[in-house]
C-alpha cells in the first residue's frame, strides 16, 4: 500500500474522477432519462462502465506497480489485433501464420519492459515487416499475395505498434515528470481520449447537423468537434500541474492535438469497418461494440502523444 503513496497527486486524481462517475451514473443519468433527450444513453453507458474499467484498471497500477500495466496493455492489444483478424477477410492458408503475428506482442513488449527504446521502435516496422513475407511465401499461394500481406501489416502496425507507445509511456523514466510519473502521462492521455470521444458523442447527439464525414458518421458534426476540442483542452489544462510536467501553453497544445488526432483514428477505423461491411462486435462494452470501438483514437493519438513528450522533454 505505500506505493499509494508514490504519486499522491495521481491518486487525488483517480479519486475525483470516482466520485464524478458516481455522480453522473447515479445522479445524472437518471436526470437525463426522465428528461428524454436523444442522446442514445444506452451508448452513453456504455463509455461510462468502460470509464470503471480505465479508472480500477491505473488504480490497480497504483497499487501493485508499473509492470500490471504493461501486461494490461499487452492483453488489450491481444484482443485488439485477434478482433480485427477475426473481422478481415483471409486466405485459408495465411492461417497458418497468424502465429507470428500473435507473437509480436510478448516480443514489442520484452523490449518496453526492458526499456530498450531502439528495439522497440524498429522491431516492427522494420524487423516484422521484412520478416512476414517470407513464411507467408513459403506456405502460401502467389494469388493475393500482396493485399494479404498489406493487410496483416496494417492491422498490426495498428493493434500492436501504436497501441504500445501508451505502454512506453510507462517505462519513462520519472525524473522527466516528477509529479506522476510515466504512469500519470499514460492516464492522462487516456483520459483526455476518453472526454474527447465522449464529449463529441454528446454534442454531435445534441445538434446533429453539418456533420464532419456524412457518409462514414452521423454523429460526429462540426459543433461535436468544436465541443470535443474546448472540453479536452479544458481537461487537460486543468489535469497538467496534477500529472504533467506541462505548462499551461503545452497542456493547451496536446489537449488540441489528441483532440483532433482522436477524430482521425475514429474516423479511419470506421471506414475501414464500413469497407468490411460488418456491424461492431464485442461485448466488452455491451451495446457499444468491442475492442476495437475502444482504441481507434488511441491508434493514432499514443504514437503522436508520445513522440511530442520526447520532443518537448529530450
């Protein structure tokens, strides 16, 4: 328990965001349902018993250490890359490789574990990406070769690569944020996912016209956006002196960032769920499809939050 006590701030933190949960599903919720608005409040819900699991999730982190996180991380990645295998379309005979594609998450993670930044880096989008051909050659037929392979590199790029930069964040070494760690940058970035994608739900439900993509989304309009951008800046200003290093300027900035990055990964990946013609899956968050719903932004937002972190504190 005294590592309860490592980062009082972060723990502060948690607590609060406890007791707005509390507040809003057991107070608001109900409000909002005898008022009647259309905001879908089943989906609504639903984000919010996945906050439960963020919340206990870097609690627990608090607790018993850095390393549960990695392998939270590293579970979540694994149900990541097997549900979007299980959506795309393969030849019978890539099955047998699937294998190696299972086997880059224990490996990405050896070297986040380690620390060894130069492996983790390059291991794939170098390493993997020369390596999956050959097998793939070997036991496989010539006919779609190339969009077979494209595809499996793509998804783990996705699933695995970038979702990885989030567990790196805690293995930083905590000189760089004094007041929380490398874990509190991880929960802050989570959290600042989170309020953007729910804050965009809300008002794009609120004012659902001029939508962003009308023919990949219908609620993500341009007030949807703008809202999601003014309560994620907003958080993360208010959340820096807590988590962060940050100064205001910068906490304003990478609030912005994750904010409009955070709409890009969500739209991307519901392009890609429309070109594959499938509706969401999953019953981690029910009513809300599965795991992929839960990290499309933080496919695109971890990788680009890491990197301004490094380049903002060499």
């Amino acid at each position: 328990m005294l590592s309860l006590f490592r980062y009082p701030q972060l723990v502060a933190v948690i607590s609060a965001i406890i007791a707005l949960l509390l507040f809003v599903h057991f107070i608001l919720l109900p409000v909002l349902e005898r008022l009647g608005p259309d905001l879908e409040l089943d989906k609504l819900e639903s984000k919010i018993r996945f906050w439960w699991v963020i919340v206990f999730g870097f609690l627990a982190g608090v607790v018993i250490g850095d390393k549960f996180l990695l392998i939270l991380i590293a579970f979540i990645c694994f149900l990541a890359l097997k549900e979007f295998l299980s959506i795309t379309p393969s030849r019978r005979a890539d099955r047998r490789v699937l294998f190696f594609a299972y086997l880059t998450i224990p490996l990405q993670f050896y070297w986040i574990w380690v620390g060894w930044y130069g492996m983790f880096v390059v291991f794939i989008p170098v390493y993997v990406f020369l390596f999956l051909p050959l097998p793939m050659t070997l036991i496989s037929q010539p006919t779609g070769f190339l969009r077979a392979l494209s595809l499996l590199i793509w998804i783990i790029m996705t699933a695995v690569f970038s979702l990885s930069h989030l567990a790196f964040l805690l293995v930083l070494p905590n000189s760089l944020n004094p007041a929380a760690g490398g874990i509190g940058l991880a929960f802050f970035l989570v959290v600042l996912v989170q309020v953007n994608d729910a804050a965009q739900f809300i008002f794009g439900g609120i004012t659902r016209h001029r939508k962003v993509i009308p023919k990949l989304s219908a609620s993500r309009t341009w007030s949807g956006l703008i809202g999601g951008i003014g309560l994620t800046v907003l958080t993360a200003w208010l959340l820096a002196p807590w988590l962060t290093p940050f100064s205001s300027i910068e906490a304003i900035g990478l609030g912005g960032l994750v904010a409009i990055t955070g709409l890009i990964g969500y739209i991307v990946f519901t392009a890609i769920k429309r070109d594959l013609e499938f509706e969401d899956r999953g019953t981690m968050t029910p009513g809300h499809g599965g795991m992929l719903n839960r990290i499309d932004s933080l496919v695109y937002t971890a990788p680009l939050f890491y990197h301004m972190i490094t380049y903002l504190y060499p």
